[in-house]
C-alpha cells in the first residue's frame, strides 16, 4: 500500500469553500477516474495560529504502478486544478509518497 500526502494552506473565509470544493467536486472526480488501485482518500484540516487553515490528503494506492496510473510518470508532482487553487493561498508543489509498513487498528 502506498500513501500519497499532500498539504495545501488557505485563509479562514476560504476554508469552507475550499472543504466543499474538495468533498463535492473533486474527491468524487477522481474516484470516477476509475483509476485500478486507488483505494480512497482521507482528508485532515486543522487551524494555524497565523490565521491560516492547513489541509492535508493522503490518497491511498495498491502500488506504485497505481500511483503512476493516477499521476503520470512523473508522479511526485501534485494534481491541483484550477478551481482549488483559487482558494488556497499556497500549496505543495509536489506530492510525498510512503510505503504503508504497517497498519494496526484498535
């Protein structure tokens, strides 16, 4: 299994559209890619003391050809459409990718 990370920044009167964005629109385009392998994604915001919300998504892949199918051959570069980056005030310019060594649920 295959983590894919990403973060983006945006400003609190953005956080919400930005959210609804992400959950409305572009998590449900890509699980429409039907890309074999992607097994889903998870979504993490928090508040910065700078008045700035962070965000964080681990997409989640069978493989590395997976990851590669969703993203191209030069996968380490993040997909952020256009209509997010509206939104944010930064983002990472690339994605960081981890293999899953271990996985214990309580």
């Amino acid at each position: 299994m295959i983590g894919r990370v990403w973060r983006g920044w945006t400003s609190r009167e953005n956080e919400d559209p930005y959210e609804r964005l992400l959950q409305t629109e572009i998590f449900p385009g890509i699980a429409t890619k039907g890309v074999q392998g992607y097994k889903g994604i998870q979504l993490l915001r928090r508040e910065l003391p700078s008045g700035e919300s962070e965000f964080l998504t681990i997409m989640w892949f069978d493989s590395w050809e997976a990851v590669k199918a969703f993203a191209g051959e030069n996968y380490e570069r993040a997909s952020v459409p256009e209509a997010a980056r509206k939104l944010l005030a930064r983002f990472d310019e690339t994605s960081a990718h981890y293999e899953v060594r271990s996985h214990i649920s309580y």
